[in-house]
C-alpha cells in the first residue's frame, strides 16, 4: 500500500510540475477541436446539398472534424514530443540526475511515473476538448450513426500514436547527452526509414533502367510514424486502419522496451556527452552517413553530363564532411576529427561495395527474367495506348487493375516475348540514349511468380515489327482489350448528353430521345470495343462521339453540380455508328470537300521550332490527295501508328472567316510519297 501511494504522489507532483504544459496543450486542442469544429460546421451549412449524399454537409463535415483532422495530429505529435523531453530533460543535468537517482525508487517506478503522468496530462484534456466538439456537432445537427464509432477510433489512434511519439521523443533523450544531439536524435528516428527509403530508390532510378514504379504502394508509408499516422488520419480506408494500428502497437511495444532497458543501464554521468552511451558512437555514424551520403550525392550529381564519376566524388566527399562532423561532436575536439578512424574506413568500404554493386548490376535487375515455369501469369500496360484513351468521371477506382499493371493473362506468351525483348535489347543498349529518329515503345509488365511474389519491369523499347506484333497479340485478345476501353467503364443509362464534333471543329448536340442516345451508344461501343489493332492503326479519325455526365463535387466551400465530357473518336470504318448520325441529322463525313479549301501548307520544324521545310499545295488534285489522309491525332494509339508527327498541316479556306479550331494530321499509306519529298522527308 505504501508503494502504491508514493506512485500515485509521484505521478500527480510529475503533473503539478507539468502544469503550464498541460495548460498549453489544453489551449491547443480547444482551437484544433472545438473552434475548429465551429468554423468547418458554418461553411458546412452554406453547401448544396444532393440526393445521392448518404449523409448531409454538416455530417460529412463533423465526421471529418473528429477523424480526418491534421490540426489534431499536428497538436497530438506536438504534445508528445514535449511531453517526453520534459519528462527526462532532468537527465540533461547531473544535479537533477542525481536527485532522481537518488529516489528510494527502482529506474523502472521512474518510468512508469513519467508514462502515466504524462499520459494522463495529454488524455485528460483531449477527452474535454473531444466531449466539447461532440456537443457542438450534436447541437448543429451532424449527428449520424457513424458519429460515435468515428470518435471511438479516433481517440484511440490518437493516444496511441501520442505513445508512439513520446516514447521515441524519450528514446532520444535516452540516448544523447544534451538537447542539441537529442533533437537530431528524434529527428533521426523519425525520418531514418525515409532517408533509407529515398536513397534505395534513387540508387535504383539511377543504376537500373528496367524497374517499374507499381511495386511501390501503401507500405512505404510505414517508414516512419509520421507517415502511418498520416496515412490513417486521411484516407479513412478500414484495411490501412488495421494496418496501422498494429503498426502503431509493434513500434510502441519496441520503442518502449528500448526506453526502459537503456533508462535502466544509462550511466548517470552522460549529461556532459553527445552520446549517453559511448560504444554506440561509431554505430550511430556509419549508420547515418551512409544513406545521407548516397542521397546527398544522388542530387548533387543529378544535373552533371557525367553522371557516375560525379556521383562516386560527391559520395566520398559528403561521407568525409559527414564522418568528421559526427566526430566533431562526440568529442568537440578539431583535431580528433580529422584523425583516420575505423568507422570512417568502414564507411567508404561499405560505399565502394554498394557503388560498384550497383554499378555492375550483381543482383542482375535489368537482366531479370524468371523461368517460363515459374511464372502463373502476366500482365501488361501500355502507356502508348491507355494514356491515349479518355475515360469517364470516377472510372479510376473501377480501372485500378488497368492503372496498376494488373491484367493477369495465364495465356501469356506475347507479353513473355516482349520480356525476352526487352532483356535483350538493355543488354545491348544499357545507358545508352536511343536514337532520335527512332519511335519508342513504353511497355510496362508484371509477373505474378508461382510462389505468389508479383515483379515489375519497365521497358522503353524500338517500334519494330516483332514488338507491333507482340503487342497486337496481346491487344487483340478480347479479355484485355475490354478493360483498357472507355466504353466499358459507362452505360448508356449513365450520359445524359451526346454531341458530335466534326472535321470542322464544330460541337453539335445530339437531339434524341432517351431510347435513341442508348441504342446510338451501345452501337459505338460494339464498334469501339470490335475494333482491332490493325484496324485502329490504319483507320482515320473522322470526328468524336462526345458523352456528357452530370456530376457534383466540393469547389472550395461550396458543393455543386457540374458537367464532365469525355471524348469517342468515330474511325471512318464504324459504318453503323455513322449511319444512325446521318438519320439523326448529324452525318459525319470521310474528308472535308476539296472546293471549300483554297490552299494546303504542309511545314516541318528544326529543333529551336522554327520552320525547317515547307510546301504549299493549291492545286486541286493535291488537296484532294490530302484531305484524303488527315485523321484526328487525339484518342489514336501513339504505337502501331502511321501518322506523320513530323508534318504540321494548316487548311487555308476559301472562306476567310472560317478558320480550323482542331489539330490535325496525316495518316501516312505510302501513298504521298511524291509530296513528301517536296519536304525532305521519305
């Protein structure tokens, strides 16, 4: 019993001594809560509001005043950083330490008296500040059935992560010796996994040419608390909640146990060191320079022509200035800083392995290609294709296997050649720049492993005749040329508009009744998605299908609704798709007449964009000639294409005031040779 009450008088002196701490804290959540709360709930009031909306403005916006609030995480690190320094700031003195080490008190009742204190003195306001909103969201009318889950979830993540960072705030006091090392020392924890993070994947960016950029995801943000935390604090997404909190519990349950085993052996004369304990010094060095050294060499060499050998300068140079600032202070002494030391050695040895690894690719990245045996199933983007497409509103989240690379095919022998292709020809070509008068593939592929691993690998591959024809293969094969369609993604019942835009720019609205515009849609899209590679390559362009939605969003303080559009190119072989036009008064015709253009300037640009070539044809056969092949460029695949990108082409009408508002091109048979060499051009 007697034990048990010196704890409770301990905690409440630690709280007495804390008080004007506390009140700060208490001050800071009442804005970042409460008033917070008032403000977002009065700009809440003023919002349209839409039937589809489950919940009202004033609901949505007291939810996202009790879970997605940066003020409260801002205020929850904040307090828990100072809580910690204040709770073992006596250990920065030798008087102070003496006193407390003094206490009829084993190390381990010390610590738990800061914990529960400081604990305490967080909660106990937090909880009023959260009571107090709650009551004002209530009274404002944003209650709802999610209201108190959402509140329970977030008191609890909030102190959990208030644990977490206090008890890395802790970990480097428990570490260092004075305030100035302690603060890099929690700056150091916090953002270590990051630095290690972004020195990887430069090192990687700039050795490897084939790695893909979708292995990345979510777990990065598990790098540093920081990012956990403020990863769940905004997304909201049930899986990353669970994630988090056992990320949370793992890293406080590990921070926590360094905390008392390094309080218990901490040698009470540390005050007057960098480093509480000195063994750790040469760790803690190679440790951070290291990385600090590969990332600060990374964008420093960034911009230089040779890349390498001022890469390998920067990084024994930053690691030489790193390696004698960190001896510098330890022991405050120039002369002992610039005296050889193992660590240091260690250091540019573990940099001369890491450069030279890199450099010679010994973990064979670029050269990675799995066994056929091994491999359960491919997948493949093409950026040239997809990228061309336009899509309907908030189609992303049904298109995230298309955005993400993964369109598994079992039957993946074209995507496997491409990967054998793409091997090769890095082999061949490493670090080389391609040719500028090449046309270059980008071609992304997956490998879902037998073993459940997924591998990603980029390629910027030559348009020959062998990747053409691979990715025919692939784009051919129905399963995977629906799902990179536009049409797939909207039914007819979703458009409330069809226009029509013609060679001539102009954008026509479709007056049709509802069963029209469905069965006109639905005709498009079984021409669209019938449509194969070779046809979409040789087909013109004659004009666009234009589909309108009605949609509703947040605008700065206000919601409202809007109207989103989004292009359908009409090749000329969609016959039927054409024919209903023409009934409906709409017609979209194969050229513009010969007779309403006077003249054809055809230009070719230099470098600096100045006119390099040009030829101006006026007679009428040459015109017709020309019409003949101009195509609409937007929505056309940038690979497979026969279009001329080089050739501006500029109609001059034979009525003045009539001017061309789209860019157009030439789709190229083979059949202009003899005006393409009026241009230099084979």
């Amino acid at each position: 019993m007697t034990s048990k009450n010196y704890l409770c008088k301990g905690i409440r002196d630690h709280i007495h001594r804390h008080m004007f701490l506390t009140i700060l804290v208490s001050l800071a959540l009442l804005v970042a809560l409460p008033i917070h709360c008032i403000t977002e709930l009065d700009v809440a009031k003023g919002m349209m509001q839409f039937p589809e909306d489950s919940l009202n403005s004033v609901q949505e916006a007291f939810l996202g005043c009790l879970s997605s609030n940066g003020w409260v995480m801002v205020v929850v690190a904040g307090a828990a950083i100072l809580y910690g320094l204040a709770s073992f700031f006596y250990l920065y003195s030798g008087e102070k330490t003496d006193f407390y080490h003094s206490l009829p008190w084993k190390r381990e009742v010390l610590f738990l008296v800061s914990l529960v204190s400081s604990l305490v003195s967080f909660l106990v306001p937090y909880l009023i500040a959260t009571g107090i909103t709650y009551l004002i969201g209530i009274l404002n009318g944003g209650n709802s059935t999610k209201v108190l889950p959402t509140m329970a979830i977030a008191i609890g993540v909030n102190v959990l992560y208030f644990l977490v960072f206090y008890a890395a705030a802790v970990l480097a006091v428990m570490l260092t010796g004075n305030l100035f090392t302690g603060a890099l020392g929690f700056a150091g924890i916090m953002s270590y996994g990051i630095i290690i993070k972004f020195a990887y994947s430069g090192l990687n960016s700039r050795f490897f040419d084939t790695l893909s950029t979708y292995s990345s995801g979510m777990q990065e943000n598990f790098l540093s608390p920081f990012l956990a935390y403020r990863m769940m604090i905004y997304t909201g997404d049930e899986k990353i909640l669970q994630y988090g909190v056992l990320y949370g519990v793992i890293v406080l349950a590990v921070l926590l146990a360094l905390d008392l085993w390094l309080y218990k052996i901490r040698p009470s004369e540390s005050y007057h060191k960098a480093i509480a304990f000195p063994k750790l010094e040469p760790v803690i060095k190679v440790a951070c320079v290291i990385p600090i050294a590969v990332l600060a060499a990374l964008f420093f060499s960034g911009g230089m022509s040779n890349h390498f050998v001022w890469f390998v300068a920067g990084t024994i140079v930053v690691a030489l200035v790193l390696s004698a600032a960190f001896d510098f202070l330890y022991s405050l002494d120039i002369k002992s800083c610039i005296r050889p030391k193992i660590s240091t050695g260690v250091i540019l040895a573990f940099l001369a392995l890491v450069i030279m690894g890199y450099r010679m690719d010994i973990t064979g990245v670029d050269s990675f290609l799995p066994d056929k045996g091994k491999v359960q199933a491919m997948s493949a983007k093409f950026n040239s294709i997809s990228d061309r497409m336009a899509y309907p509103v908030n189609s992303y989240e049904k298109m995230e296997a298309v955005n993400n690379n993964q369109m598994w095919m079992k039957d993946f022998d074209a995507a496997y050649a491409l990967a054998q292709i793409g091997v090769e020809y890095y082999a061949d070509h490493k670090k080389e720049e391609a040719d500028v008068f090449e046309t270059m593939v980008s071609v992304e592929l997956a490998y879902e492993m037998k073993s459940g691993k997924k591998v990603y690998r980029s390629y910027y591959l030559p348009e020959t005749e062998e990747v053409l024809a691979n990715i025919q293969k692939i784009y051919d094969n129905w399963e995977y040329r629906e799902k990179i369609m536009p049409t797939y993604y909207a039914d007819a019942e979703d458009i409330d508009f069809l226009y029509v835009t013609d060679v001539a720019g102009r954008r026509m609205q479709l007056d049709v009744q509802r069963n029209e515009l469905e069965i006109l849609y639905k005709t498009y899209k079984n021409e669209l998605e019938g449509m194969t590679f070779e046809e979409a390559s040789d087909q013109r362009i004659l004009g666009y299908l234009v589909a309108e939605q009605k949609e509703y969003g947040d605008y700065g303080n206000t919601k409202q609704d809007y109207m989103f559009s989004w292009d359908l190119p009409i090749y000329e072989g969609f016959s039927e798709t054409r024919a209903m036009l023409k009934e409906l008064g709409n017609p979209i015709e194969d050229q513009i007449p010969a007779e309403e253009v006077l003249q054809i300037r055809l230009t070719t640009m230099d470098e600096m964009g100045n006119t390099a070539q040009e030829v101006i044809l006026e007679k009428p056969e040459e015109i017709q000639r020309v019409l003949n092949h101009m195509t609409y460029e937007y929505c056309r695949y940038g690979v497979g294409s026969k279009l001329l990108y080089d050739i501006n082409v500029e109609l001059v009408w034979t009525d003045r005031f009539k001017e061309t508002e789209q860019t157009m091109y030439l789709l190229d048979d083979g059949s202009l040779e003899d005006i393409l060499q009026k241009l230099n051009i084979d």
